[in-house]
C-alpha cells in the first residue's frame, strides 16, 4: 500500500505497526494527497494493487470521499487512510496512535 501510494506521489508517507495496540488490524498506512483529484488517483493506485495482484485480501470496505478530505480502504489487516493535509491535521492519528511503532517507507527513487 505504501508503494503504490508513492508511485501516485502522495506525501508524508508513514506507515505504523499496530500490532502490539490492536486486536483490529496490524497497520496503517497513513499518507497526504495535494487536491481532492490527488487524493482519488492515490485510492485508485491503492485499489488497482489489490485488484491487479491476485490476492486475496481485496478490498473488505471503503469509506470517505475526495471532497471530505479524507478515505479510508480497508484491506483487512491493513488500513490505508489518505488525507488532505488539513484534515489529517485535523484526526492526528499519529498522535492519536503515538505508541505504535513506525516502519520504514519504500523510498522512491529519484528520475535523474
């Protein structure tokens, strides 16, 4: 989820480990789009992933919508919640999961 989140060029990237916190899920992918338009082209590129991939764990549930400023894919063990910068302000869910460890984040490669 976090790689194809960067492939859409979404921003502020984190991915936390929940599993010692929750008996829900074992991550979140957290992440920032720059518009409204951003924002649905990173959940496509997310969506696309797990459609594409075979795999199994498709998507359980979707919430949220672009103009809200905020969407939710639920994967199962996975969560990806992509922001606009102002409502990810808003939630704070890094500060609200401030236990949880963070993971490191693919790095993108720079074009030359």
């Amino acid at each position: 989820m976090a790689k194809a989140a960067l492939d859409a060029k979404a921003e502020d990237v984190v991915i936390l480990d929940l599993r010692k916190l929750s008996y829900s899920f074992e991550f979140f992918v957290l992440c920032s789009a720059t518009s409204d338009r951003h924002l649905q082209t990173v959940v496509e590129d997310i969506e696309e992933l797990f459609s594409g991939n075979g795999s199994r764990a498709g998507r359980h549930h979707k919430e949220g919508r672009p103009e809200g400023g905020w969407m939710l894919l639920d994967h199962g063990q996975v969560v990806a919640h992509v922001f606009l910068p102002d409502t990810r302000e808003f939630y704070r869910l890094e500060r609200l999961w401030s236990d949880a460890p963070h993971l490191s984040v693919p790095k993108k490669k720079r074009s030359k």
